[in-house]
C-alpha cells in the first residue's frame, strides 16, 4: 500500500461533499481519489480507484450508505467503511456495525476528527462517535423483523393494504398482521405513527 491513504467520498449533497473533499485533500497522507453523489455508485467507484477508505454519508439515492457498506464489506473486504450521518440515530449506528462499518461518525465533526478517523480504521482500530454509541446502548435493540420493516417502510407512502399487498405479493391478512404487530411492538396508534417512531430511531 502507497503511503497516500486514497479515499473515496460518497455524499449526495455536492456543496457538503466538495468541502469535506477539500478539507480532507488539507492532510498530507490522504487523497481524495473518487467522489460519487449516489450510494449505488459507491462499488463500481470503490474498485475502479482501487480505494483504502470509503467515506459513505447514509442518506443517498441509489441505496443507503449502509446498504452501501454491506455490499463493499462483502465485495471488497480490505476496504476499510466510515459511515457519516447527520442524524444521530441509534438505529443507523446499529445497522451501520451490522454491514461491517469500521467507523461511525457525525458529519459535523471537525476535519481533523475525520482525517484521525480515516487514519485509525487503516490501523486496524473501529472509531465511533461516543455520543451516538451512548444513545445506541440506551435505545437497545430494533423489535422489528425483517419483513415488519419492509412492511411499515411501504407503508409509510399511505399505501393501502390492498396496495402493499399486491407489492409485496403477500395476502392482505399477512400485511394486517404483521402492520399489527408492527404498531403494538412500537405502541403507536396507527401504521403511520409506527413508521414514523421507526424511520426517527433509524429501524427503518
């Protein structure tokens, strides 16, 4: 491996994205060798460049960061995954470690934070924002299954049950149940609060 870290920088938003990159290309050991806008970019950009670090906010078209991350983690496993994220949303921390994340980390922290982190997870080290792991820790576990996630992130549209149904090729009973169990796992009121109380703890 050269002695310049290459980075890649996948960030939907260009003005963010840009700063980060010229902030980042500030450190001597780091280049920011690839930028995409898209999070089902970030595969094709990452072996293309031959990367070190995949910078991956959570929030993109294509596919989420951590969808994202997985699909490096399992294509591309010497590259080393630091998610960033606005929201600091238990959840999101989570599924971030799930998809093999090496680094969770707010957007907002200052530049050398970021660069310490990029060189750290390099080393072998796993970085996560203490703030984020305390709230994650607090929070506990997601009681959402697979499906009800699939379900409720429909859902969330206004779909009816008829609709979700044929979407999802599954019977409308099926959908009731498990929109049911969905709602009483999150003592909200309705499918809507539901999706709502999920998408703001990052189960979604």
């Amino acid at each position: 491996m050269s002695s310049t870290i290459k980075v890649l920088l996948a960030e939907d938003q260009s003005m963010v994205r840009e700063a980060l990159a010229a902030l980042l290309g500030l450190e001597d050991d780091i280049e920011v060798v690839a930028q995409v806008a898209r999070g089902d970019e970030v595969l094709d950009a990452a072996r293309e460049h031959g990367v070190d670090v995949a910078l991956l906010d959570i929030e993109m078209p294509g596919c989420t960061g951590i969808e994202a991350a997985a699909q490096v983690r399992r294509e591309l496993p010497g590259v080393k995954l630091v998610v960033l994220t606005t929201f600091g949303r238990p959840g999101y921390l989570r599924g971030a470690m799930e998809a093999g994340a090496d680094a969770f980390l707010v957007k907002d922290a200052p530049a050398a934070q970021l660069a310490e982190a990029v060189r750290k997870v390099l080393a072998g080290e796993r970085v996560i924002d203490p703030t984020l792991a305390a709230a994650a820790l607090a929070e506990g576990a997601n009681p959402l299954t697979d499906r009800e996630r699939e379900i409720l992130r429909a859902a969330a549209d206004g779909s009816t049950n008829a609709e979700l149904a044929k979407a999802l090729h599954l019977s409308q009973g099926t959908v009731r149940n498990y929109l049911s169990t969905a709602i009483q796992k999150l003592t909200a009121r309705n499918r809507t609060e539901a999706a709502h109380i999920a998408q703001k703890k990052g189960w979604l």
